[in-house]
C-alpha cells in the first residue's frame, strides 16, 4: 500500500495523513544531514521479535537511509562520516504511533524534535481522513454515513484526498459497513478501526477489515449472550443518550458540529455494564474459533489498553470495572496465543510506552511488545519496506537505548537518542 498523502513530521519521519502545512514545514531546512552517520558497537536489535540481539554492530546511514549493517569490525568508516560510539547502548527501530481511527489528521501527532528525544516515536500512523461513523458520530470530525451512499461517498473522498486507509467508527451501521467495505475493495484502499457495534467481527474480518481497534467487539463475540449485548448498544446509541436523529440533508456530512469527545466518554461510561455481561458470559471455545478465524484472515488487533484506562478516569473503581481490565489482558493473551497479530495502536505518542509495558505484561512478552511498535504496525499498513526495522534501504529511523528492551521493556523510557531519517538527536 503507497503511502498517499504522507507527510514529514518532526524533520522527517513519515506521517500519514499529515496536513499541508506540515508538508511545508518536512521540506524545509529538516532534510537529510550532507554527512553520513556511523553508530558503532552498538547491540542491534534490527527485527524485534523476529532476530536476536546482535552486539559489536555498525549501522551506517547515508542520505536519510539505512546503507549498511554489519559488525563494527567489517564496517569501514566514511572518512567525511559523524561516528558515534555507542557501546553498551541499545539500538532499535524507531517507534511507530498508530492511531487507525479518528478525526482525520490527528490532533495529537508529535511535531518537533522534543517529542522525538521524549517518545522514541519516528512515525506517526492516521488515516489521512475523517472516520466513517453512523448518525449520530461520536467523536468530532467525523464523517456521520447514514446510509450505503453516504459510505461510499466517503471512501471516495478518502481516497481522492490522498488518504492511507479510511478510519472506521462504532455507530456506522450493517448495510453502511458493507457498502464502506466493498467500495474500500474497489478502491484498493485498505480501512480499520472499530468494529462497528451492529457489525459481527467475524464478517468484519470476512470483508476484509485490516486493523480492529480496542476490545469491545472480541467481548461481544466470545460472549453466548451476543444477540442481547448487540441490542443493548443499539438503544444506548440511539434512545439512552438522548440525541435526536440528524435529518437527511445532512447525511454523510462533517459531524464537527454534533459530535463532541464527551459524547464518546458517554458511550463507553454506559457500555461499561454490557461489557460486563460479555465477561460474564465469556465462552473460551467461541472465542478460540474467533481467534483462529482473525488468525487465518491476518487481521490485525490494537488492543488501545492505554487508551481505555485513559477514557476511565474519574470512573467509579467498582468491582466490574477491574473485572473488565483483567480480562481485557486475558484477551490479548489469548489473541497472542492463538496466533492473531498484535499492535500498540490506538493512542497518541505519549502513551505508548505504557501500551508496550501493558502488552508485555498481558503475555506479549518484551520482544513481541517492541514488535508490537516497531515491525507490525510497519507490517499492517504495508510499509514493512518503509519502516518498521533496521535493515539497508529503510528508512533511518532509530531510537538509542541506555538499556535492552529485551530484558525489561521499561527501557524503551531510557532513551539516549533517536535519528530521524537521519538526523541525530540527541538529549
């Protein structure tokens, strides 16, 4: 998949749906260094997850890529090159911030060098484009669809406006989805988020959704009281939440002016005991024939762990609420054991080290948590070519740890320094 409409961030990693003016801002004086950058004996960890730790290691980057790796011994050194010596430090991909649904650009992308020496995060993953959401939408900026038509008309528009992948919403409804779902095939475009709450996830993995976001869904679907969950959310958002149907002339419109966060934090706040019921009612052979079918059709699961614990602040810390967290681990254990792909997605730059430490913690483990940022995201956007390890031809995009990962994924919060297609930077 082209990464339409990327853009620079913070002097160059790469941005998905990024505005015009950070277009602007990635071509100006934040280019690729004039001299080469060699970082040697340092242990490289190229591929989480998927090779060991290498000590004694040269990365050599030239023109704001990766041109050579090897061991420092057989690297010769350019002699117009900035050497950096890194022994006893820990080099790894730079982090990926992968939000697939939300209000188009996103509001929280790190921009400027300070968020990359706080983060580590070198690319900042949006959809390009305001989610698709059902009447009334949840959250500002989003596209309210309240039909076939209106689904497709956005998915059209996401693609003419350059879009990486169209976000999807909760509210959208079953016949929307499959419209949005079929124009997104004829687009060749590939779209994820939510798994709509009218949508059974296991059609949603049919039609072809790339990336689910949260958990909501895979409770709903591992529960034997599916139906009567799925007609408890249908009343909350239409009739519990006291907001009126929007008429038909504004179909398919920006929903900035309706939807406000708030309205998002009411949802969840009253789907809270029907997540309580699915826990409940949790069947772990239904759930392994869920896992196995996601598994098989390589779609990909963000948790959002940090993201939930975020929205549930100031809630009521009742016995049900750490039922749903517990077992809300317990699910991404299961997901990780059964095979289906795991991503730190569904929270700003800021949070993402706690995802990983939650992640990790669940049973990811350290490597596959650091994958979780690093290879699968690059993975599940189809810039694996791009981004994602540390290997010629990528991009130079790295993060300098005092500490290995491997052993304690905390050290990803220790960070000596991070390049950015690049472009050291150091604390």
């Amino acid at each position: 998949m082209a990464a339409a409409g990327g853009t620079a961030a913070f002097g160059g990693a790469l941005a998905l749906g990024g505005t015009e003016q950070q277009q602007a801002r990635a071509a100006t004086p934040h280019g690729a260094p004039a001299r080469p950058l060699a970082l040697t004996h340092a242990t490289l960890i190229a591929a989480p997850g998927a090779q060991p730790p290498r000590p004694g290691m040269t990365v050599l980057v030239r023109d704001g890529r990766i041109e050579l790796v090897g061991p420092t011994a057989e690297v010769p050194e350019p002699p117009d090159a900035r050497v950096v010596d890194l022994d006893g430090k820990y080099v790894v991909p730079g982090l990926i911030a992968l939000r697939v649904s939300g209000s188009g650009a996103g509001t929280d992308d790190p921009s400027g060098e300070a968020a990359a020496r706080l983060s580590g995060v070198t690319t900042v993953a949006g959809p390009g484009s305001p989610s698709v959401d059902g009447l009334p939408a949840l959250w500002p900026g989003s596209v309210e669809a309240r039909d076939e038509a209106a689904a497709r008309r956005a998915v059209r528009r996401a693609v003419a406006g350059g879009a990486a992948f169209v976000g999807v919403h909760p509210r959208l409804s079953r016949p929307a989805y499959r419209a949005l779902a079929e124009e997104a095939r004829i687009r060749r475009i590939p779209y994820g988020g939510h798994c709509p709450d009218a949508v059974p996830l296991a059609e949603a993995s049919d039609a072809g959704q790339r990336i689910v976001e949260h958990l909501y869904a895979l409770l709903l679907a591992a529960s034997t009281r599916d139906e009567e969950i799925r007609h408890g959310l249908a009343r909350i958002g239409l009739a519990r939440m006291g907001l009126a149907r929007i008429g038909a002339g504004a179909a398919g419109h920006s929903a900035r002016r309706n939807a406000h966060p708030g309205r998002y934090r009411d949802w969840l706040r009253q789907i809270r005991r029907l997540e309580w019921t699915a826990v409940r009612s949790y069947y772990p052979d239904r759930a392994d024939r869920l896992f196995d079918h996601l598994a098989a059709n390589g779609t990909w699961v963000a948790p959002s762990l940090t993201a939930h614990h975020s929205l549930e602040e100031g809630e009521t810390d009742s016995p049900y609420l750490r039922g749903i967290r517990a077992h809300r681990l317990h699910l991404v254990a299961e997901l990780h054991r059964r095979g289906v792909p795991v991503l730190a997605g569904g929270t700003h730059a800021d949070g993402l080290h706690e995802e990983m430490e939650q992640l990790a913690g669940a049973g990811l483990g350290a490597a596959e948590a650091l994958r979780a940022a690093t290879a699968g995201p690059a993975r599940a956007l189809g810039l694996a070519d791009e981004t994602g390890t540390v290997e010629p031809g990528r991009a130079a995009d790295l993060v300098v740890l005092d500490a290995d990962p491997l052993r304690d994924i905390t050290a990803v919060r220790r960070i000596a320094a991070v390049v950015v297609r690049g472009r050291l930077i150091t604390k």
